[in-house]
C-alpha cells in the first residue's frame, strides 16, 4: 500500500510534472481494461505524479461509496463501503462536481467522523464522468493548504481519462454477458430440442445425457491412446459432447406407428426409420442456413446427426460410406448409441447384460463399428457400465 515515498510534511509539489509521464499515464488509463486496471494505474503513477500523500479510487454503488483502492502513506479506507452522505465523494458524485478543501477542519461538506485519526488535512476530489458520476478519485495531503493548481488539472485529466476506461469497460462486460447469455440459451435450446426427439420413444431423457458421457469418455480415451488424437483436440471433444444429444432429432419426422411399434419393424417400417438420419442431417442444416454463419458446434451435430447409422464396411445407411469416410463423430456415436441401446429397455426389445452389450460391439468390430475404436472401447467398457449406472431410467 505505502510504496511510494510519503510527504508526511505535507510539502504540496508544485513543479510543472513531467509532460512524457503524464501523456504516458492519459495513455495508459485510457486503455485500461476492467477496474482493477483502472486501479494499477492510478497506483503506478498518479499519487506520485499529483504528490499527493494518498489517492484513493471510489466506485459508485447505489446510495454506498465502496472504497475500492487506497495508495497512501498511512492507511485509509480501502476496501470500505460507507453511505453516499458520509463521505465526501458521495457529495462529489452527487452533485457532479470537483471539490476542492483546504482544511477538512473547516469544510462542512466533510464528514469529520471519517477523517478522525487519518493523516488527511487538506483533499481533492474529481467526479469520473461529469454526467451520471460512476466513481470518484480522492486525492489527499497531510498539511491544510491549498492544492497546487496543476494538481487539481491533472486529477481533473487523470479522472476524464478513467471515464472514458469505465465506459470501455461497461461495454466490454455487457458484450461479455450477451455472449454468455446466448451461449446458455444455445445450450438450453439444444437440451430442449433433443428432448423432443427423445421423451416420444423412450420414457426419460436419460439416454441423451448418458450418450453425452459415453461420446467423451471414449473420445478422451482414444485421445489418450494416441488413436486419431489428431482429430480429437480437447476444443473437439467438447464440441462432440455438446452435439451428441441431436443425434436422433430427426426422429421428429418418424410416426408413432413406427417409432412407437412394440414389434419388429417390417422392411417397410425400417426404411421409414431410416429416414431420421437425412431428416436430422436436414433440420440441423437449416439451423446452419439461418445462423448465416458456419459454427463449429451445429457442423459437428449435423455430422453427427447424418453419419451415426453409417457402417465400417458400407453397408449402413443413409449413404453407405465406408471406413474412415464416415466422420469420426459418427464412428464414435455408432458405437455409444448401439451399446446404450443394448443395455436398455426398448419399446421393441429387452434390455441386454453388459457383458453381453460388449461381446456384440466387439464382434461386430470390422464390420459394423471401426475396429480402431472398438478396440479402446473393450478397454474403458467399464466405464461405459459406470455411466449407465449412474444415469439410470427407473427411479
Ligand atoms: P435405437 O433403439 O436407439 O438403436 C440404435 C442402434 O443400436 C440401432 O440402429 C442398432 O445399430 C443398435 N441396436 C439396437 N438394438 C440392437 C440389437 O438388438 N442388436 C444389435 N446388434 N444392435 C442393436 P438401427 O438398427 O439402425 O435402429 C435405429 C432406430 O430404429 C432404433 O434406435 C429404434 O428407434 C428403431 N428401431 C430399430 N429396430 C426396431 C424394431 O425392431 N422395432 C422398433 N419399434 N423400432 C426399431
Ligand atoms: C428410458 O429412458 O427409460 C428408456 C431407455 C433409454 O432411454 O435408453
Ligand atoms: C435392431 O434391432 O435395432 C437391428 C439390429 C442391427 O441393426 O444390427
Ligand atoms: C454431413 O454429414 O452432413 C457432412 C459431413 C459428411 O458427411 O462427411
Ligand atoms: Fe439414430
Ligand atoms: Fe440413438
């Protein structure tokens, strides 16, 4: 706090200051980011440039003066809030005026309560922002005189220069909020939309959260293993995770009368069942046309959406690729949706053991499933009946 050299014997400095150092420090404030850059700023130079014996910064809180940060020679109020009417920048921001007292004693705009037992004899104090004050600096010396002229215009600048930084600020946080804000709307919508799809055919939205977790856990898995980690940066995976739960969307467009079929699909049935992975692929797609803009997560979901009944050896649909033209996110879902689906109930077959789940995925490596990632999968299985467990769909 007291690392400037003190003036306890109130020496009021009235030297012109140094024109490179105060542009330097207009500079510097200007583009100071956040308030505690703000507040390194003043620190680093504006007590000693002033030479005043203490420079405190105050912010604004409704009807409260919050002390924000001290730099003087004894210590003072940092990290106080006191009420608007006992303090004397609360008078300042009131009335959005400079204030200028050259003995606090005789001052009744002072709050002579909070200046007993300080060093603090004589003080200025400039608004930030004439209009609307935000926050106010104080300056202070130890003898009751008047200030030096030059003092009170540099705070004056000092203090123009942090209002035009708060309102940087106050725009870089509102930018930051309505980012966030749309983020968690995104997610929300995407939870929302999948659940659509989900809640018709199975009885929770268990199997989206537990697909979620299947998806990373075999991601971060091969990533580890050194199989295709160059795809799977962690910035990937994540999209990965995020986008899983669209994989089914286009069941949307399926009728009851299939989806909801407690037997066997007959050949015809199953072709229209088929259709939810173009269906999925084209609802995600006109997301993509709306936002006007490719984003990384809706390409992913689309890939997805469209890829995970795809089969290592082409025989899947809807076009069937082969190898590793099937994009990895559907290669890895493949695997994820089949076991979920093994071990769970369905309207239209029993739930399977686990041990049994992972002998067919791992028989069907090759054929069905990437033999790459199958091989990784018999490895983590354990965590795959973690997961199921975990996210179970009886109460
Ligand atoms: P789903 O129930 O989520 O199953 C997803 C995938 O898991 C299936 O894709 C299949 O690859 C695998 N799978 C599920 N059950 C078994 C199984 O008993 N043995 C093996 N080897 N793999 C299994 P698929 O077959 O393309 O099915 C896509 C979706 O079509 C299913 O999603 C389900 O909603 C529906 N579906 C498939 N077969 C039937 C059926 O016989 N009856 C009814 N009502 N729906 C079916
Ligand atoms: C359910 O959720 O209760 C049905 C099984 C599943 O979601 O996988
Ligand atoms: C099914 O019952 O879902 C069909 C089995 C398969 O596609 O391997
Ligand atoms: C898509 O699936 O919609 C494009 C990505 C691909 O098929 O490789
Ligand atoms: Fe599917
Ligand atoms: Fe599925």
């Amino acid at each position: 706090m007291n690392q400037t050299s003190g003036k306890m014997d109130g020496l009021v400095n009235q030297n012109p200051f140094p024109a490179n150092r105060v542009d330097d420090l207009i500079l510097q404030m200007s583009m100071a980011r956040g308030i505690d850059g703000i507040i390194t700023v003043l620190r680093q130079s504006a007590r000693d440039l002033i030479g005043a014996d203490g420079v405190s910064f105050v912010l604004r809180e409704n009807d409260r003066c919050y002390y924000a940060d001290d730099d003087a020679v004894a210590p003072l109020w940092n990290d106080r809030r006191l009420p608007s009417e006992s303090c004397i920048s609360g008078w300042a921001m009131k009335h959005g005026e400079l204030v200028v007292i050259e003995d606090i004693a005789r001052d009744d705009r002072i709050p002579h309560a909070a200046y007993q037992g300080t060093f603090v004899k004589s003080l200025v104090v400039v608004p930030v922002r004439k209009e609307d004050p935000v926050g106010a600096i104080e300056a202070y010396w130890a003898k009751a005189e008047r200030p030096s002229e030059e003092s009170v215009r540099l705070l004056q600048r000092i203090a123009n220069s942090a209002a035009v930084a708060m309102t940087n600020v106050a725009l870089i946080n509102a930018l930051a909020a309505a980012k966030e804000e749309a983020a968690r709307a995104r997610d929300a919508l995407i939870l929302a939309m999948a659940s659509l799809a989900e809640t018709r055919d199975y009885e929770t939205g268990n199997h989206i959260r537990r697909t979620q977790h299947y998806v990373r856990a075999l991601a971060e898995a091969l990533k580890e293993q050194g199989v295709y980690a160059e795809e799977l940066s962690d910035e990937a995976i994540d999209l990965l995770h995020k986008s899983a739960p669209l994989h089914d969307i286009g069941k949307v467009g399926i009728p009851d009368s299939v989806l909801l079929k407690p037997g066997k699909l007959d050949p015809k049935e199953y072709e229209v069942m088929k259709s939810h992975a173009e269906l999925g692929r084209a609802a995600i797609a006109t997301a993509e046309r709306y936002m006007g803009s490719a984003t990384p997560f809706l390409s992913v979901a689309r890939e997805i959406a469209h890829t995970h009944h795809e089969k290592w050896n082409g025989t899947g649909y809807p076009r069937g690729l082969q190898g590793e033209d099937i994009p990895i996110g559907g290669r890895i879902m493949a695997i994820a949706d089949a076991y979920d689906a093994l071990v769970s109930e369905r309207i239209y077959k029993p739930a399977m053991s686990h041990d049994e789940a992972v002998d067919i995925i791992v028989r069907d490596a090759g054929t069905h499933f990437d033999p790459g990632l199958v091989e990784v999968f018999a490895k983590i299985a354990p965590r795959f009946k973690e997961i199921h467990g975990q996210f179970t769909d009886k109460e």
